[in-house]
C-alpha cells in the first residue's frame, strides 16, 4: 500500500506548552486512539492541565 505524503505542514512544535483548549482534536495524553494513518487529522496530546505534551502531527 502506497500512502502518498500530505502536502503543507504536517508538525506544529509551537503549539507545545501552550493550553489544549485551544487547539485541534484534544486528547488526554496517553489515550488509546485507532492506529489508522488520516491525512486529514492532527492530534494533540494534552496532560491533566490542559497543556500539550508532545508535538501534534497529521496522522
């Protein structure tokens, strides 16, 4: 299976350290997510308070 690349930004390093509320789809770090590849999806990964822990990517 060929899964092309998706073009534009794909990491966003800024958004660590700031508050999850405002960014994309807010999951609690360490969630349990599906394993399938979305060029149209960003995660963001957020601790107890809100603030993001790892640089959300598209996948």
């Amino acid at each position: 299976m060929n899964i092309q690349q998706p073009q534009g930004k794909q990491q966003w390093p800024e958004c660590v350290g700031k508050t999850a509320e405002k960014l994309m789809q807010l999951l609690p770090y360490n969630s349990m997510v599906t394993m399938d590849y979305r060029m149209d999806r960003v995660r963001v990964l957020h601790d107890g308070n809100g603030v993001v822990q790892q640089i959300p990517h598209v996948g």
